[in-house]
C-alpha cells in the first residue's frame, strides 16, 4: 500500500511538474516573440544620416534590435505595433564625442579630488541616462575626473545590460606632461596631491601610461598636446608634447589597435599630432589653412567643441574663467570662420560638447549642431555630423549612424522639422535604442532616479 501510494504521488508530481515546464516553455516562447515583434514608427519626415534631403511621410519597421525596413505604410504587416509620430521628425541616435560623465561641477581640476569614485560612477549613470533621454544614444569619453576607471566599470554594466544607458567607449584618463594641462597647477610644491591625469614625461613613460589605459579598458588614447583653455598654468597657444614623444604614444596604441585623440588648440601641436597619425583633432581652436589641408588630406576628423565656449561665457564657473572670457571676446569668430573652411575644405566634422553630463541640462547638447550652422555648415550636415559621421569616426559605422534596413535601431523623435529650427532638437519625444524604447510622445517618467530630464510638453 506504501508502495502505491508513493508510485501516485511520483506520477502526480511528474505530471505537475511537465505541465509547469511546458507552461514555462510557452511563456518564454511569448516573450520571445513579443521581443522579436514588430514595431512600425510612422512620422511625417525622416533624416537617415545619409540622404542630402527629408523623407516624406516614412515608416520604419523595427524588429528585435534591428531595422529590417523602410517605405510606406504598405510594409507594415498586420498586428505590428505602430507609433504614430505625426508632425515629427524621425533621426539616427545622436552621438556624442567628446564628454566627460564624471565631472559633476564644473571645476574639472578640482572635480576629481572630492568624490570617491564610486560616487563619480553613480553620478555618471545618472547624467548618461539623461543624455540618453535626450536623444544621444552613443557617447565617446575622453578622460575623466577620476584616478580610476569608473567609466570603464560603467561602461561594463550598460553593457551587459544591468542599467539602460548609452552606447560608452573612449579614454579613461588624459595623457598630459607635467605643468601641462592635465596636471595641477595651482598648489604650493609642499601638496603632494594626485591629478586626473596621467603625467608623464618622455618616450617610455609615454609608451607606459598608453599600455596601462589599454590594460584597464580604454579603446580610445586620449593626449593633451597643447595647453587648455580651463586650466590653470598652462597656455593653450603652447605645444606640449614632442614630435617623439608624440610618436610613441600613436605607435604604441596603434599597436594594439587603439585609435589616439589630440587636444590641440595651437596651430602648431595640430599639426604635428596629424602628423604623428592621430585620428581626431580636439577643438582646433587655432586651424589655419594649412593644417585643414593636412587633416582634409589625412582624413583626420575636427572635434571642435565650440558650445563649451559660449555655455562657460555666463557667470564664474571656471577656475580659469579669464583664459573662455578671453576667446569669446578675441577669438569665437575667428574660430567659426575655421571651423566653416574646414568642413568646405572636406575635413569629417563631428559633434562633441565636453561638458559634464552630471552637471549640465542635456537638452542643450544639440546647440553644438546650431553653431555648426551658425559656422557655415548646413542643418543637415551638423545632423549628419553628429550621427553617420560621428558612427564612423568611433568605427561604428556598419551598424549605427544611419536609418537603413540591417542597422541597429538607435532611433530618436523630434517635434517639427529641425532642418527649419534647429531648437526643435532639444525637445526629443522618442529614444529607442537597439530596438528597446526608452522614451514615448509625452512620457516624463524617467530611468535616471529623481534629477530633472528632458519631456516632451
């Protein structure tokens, strides 16, 4: 009778145990079809990142991570969920190159000595999340206001999908001499206190910093080859770097792979780091003729960072505030001017701010595309400039950058036609990227805890 007893009890908790696994199995098969489901974004016009003009009245079929199509309302199969944008603009995901996620105030000399960098990480998830609400799908980091690797970490968990955020990749520190622009300055000899910045001096110390960057999870080399304008002791019209010590650092990263970006304001340390192969120029404050010639040339891009400028021109925020005072009075136009010949002359111009995502509003990010009008370039270009050709610039470009059939969909929503108003930018009503939608038309819920993000109104 035990017997029995146990043999229906055996069969009974197979059988419930069949019927839960098999339950189980269906319900993954539904979530699994309802990831790879359809989705068909419809709007009144879309720039893909390529086309010299607007595509009128597009949809874009969205399936799993992907763009698998884009025409009209006829590729839409049945039951697919549409999002009807209407009078909005549909874009590639923008990409930011040039930002610092660390920084939470605007003192980036002194940023690093007052925040753990744990606390620096968190600080960055958050204002990542809020560039991502915004729009920029992709970030490049160049250097950080940390003497570890927090952005590396960060990058690590988006990556594997702990937190939502943008695409990250860049240089964890900056590689400066010492008094240069990555060092600090401003402190008697008797303060034995540690810079951001990597300080090295010569060849091998310089083949050394770029070996550890790459160890610890850099994919870009990020050299201050001039002074900078937001430090203080140093002179942005001042080369610092030589010709051999620049030599080695690109040999040395080139070695493994690993693309190097110059911060170069004088005429003169441009030139010689396009000709030591670099494959971005950071600001280019003082391009002349003939450096545009070598970099249109070379194919080196132009990282011009104009904003920063003009958003430091408005109160006392920086410890070198006389040296952006100084270049907006003097030197803006001038700037401008250049950054116009370059782009006629065919150097690749791409978008980035170096601003702090944890300090500042990321709905004002997009003004970089407006200077580049106000520079000469056309709307389309400073969009494209900030979407296809920023993808190929960080060699992302097979599959971000653009709005075509295989590409990954890192898609973004504006109200209007930015081509007429470039503001029209800053009020993003839709983010989605890899095929996940972030953000919808008038949703203000957010994924970046309680700081203020951009919504659509």
């Amino acid at each position: 009778m035990q017997t029995g007893i146990k043999r229906q009890v055996n069969k009974s908790t197979f059988f419930h145990g069949s019927l839960f696994i098999n339950m189980l199995a269906l319900a993954f098969l539904a979530l699994s079809s309802a990831a790879n489901a359809a989705t068909a974004l419809t709007a009144d016009r879309l720039i893909d990142g390529r086309s010299a003009t607007l595509i009128n009245n597009a949809v874009v079929l969205v399936e799993g991570e992907r763009i698998i199509a884009i025409g009209d309302r006829s590729i839409i199969p049945p039951g697919t969920e549409i999002i009807d944008l209407g009078d909005s603009t549909l874009l590639p995901g923008l990409i930011n190159a040039h930002e610092h996620p660390l920084m939470f105030a605007d003192d980036y000399q002194a940023t690093h000595l007052t925040a753990s960098s744990a606390y620096k990480g968190l600080m960055a998830l958050a204002g990542m999340q809020r560039l991502l609400l915004a729009g920029w799908t992709g970030v490049r980091v160049m250097g950080d206001a940390d003497l570890y690797y927090a952005i590396q970490d960060l990058r690590r968990v988006i990556d594997a999908g702990v937190f939502i955020g943008p695409r990250i990749t860049g240089a964890a520190h900056y590689i400066s001499i010492t008094g240069g622009g990555g060092d600090i300055n401003f402190l008697s000899p008797e303060q034995a206190v540690r810079p951001d910045g990597l300080i090295v001096d010569g060849p091998e110390e310089i083949r050394k910093a770029v070996r550890n960057e790459i160890k610890y999870g850099s994919d870009w080399i990020k050299l201050l080859v001039t002074g900078a304008f937001q430090s203080v002791g140093d002179n942005p019209r001042n080369v610092a770097f030589s010709p051999e010590e620049l030599k080695a650092a690109v040999e040395e990263a080139n070695r493994q792979g690993v693309p190097v970006a110059a911060h170069a304001h004088a005429t003169e340390g441009i030139k010689q780091a396009v000709e030591a192969g670099v494959r971005s120029i950071e600001h280019g404050t003082y391009l002349d003729d003939e450096v545009i010639k070598m970099m249109a040339k070379r194919g080196t891009y132009l990282i011009p960072t104009v904003y920063m400028g003009d958003y430091y021109a408005v109160g006392d925020k920086l410890r070198a505030q006389d040296k952006n005072d100084s270049y907006m009075t003097h030197g803006r136009g001038e700037f401008l001017a250049a950054i116009g010949r370059a782009h006629k002359a065919g150097v690749k111009v791409v978008v980035g701010l170096d601003l702090g995502a944890g300090a500042v509003d990321p709905s004002i990010y997009v003004r970089e595309m407006a200077m580049f009008v106000e520079a000469g370039i056309s709307p389309m270009d400073a969009i494209q400039a900030g979407t296809r050709v920023a993808a190929e610039m960080l060699g992302w470009g097979e599959r971000l950058g653009t709005i075509e059939p295989g590409m990954l969909a890192d898609i973004i929503a504006v109200p209007g036609n930015p081509l007429k108003d470039m503001s029209e930018l800053e009020r993003v009503s839709m983010v989605m990227i890899g095929g996940k939608l972030i953000k919808r038309p008038g949703q203000c819920s957010s994924v970046a805890g309680l700081l203020t993000i951009p919504c659509d109104k």
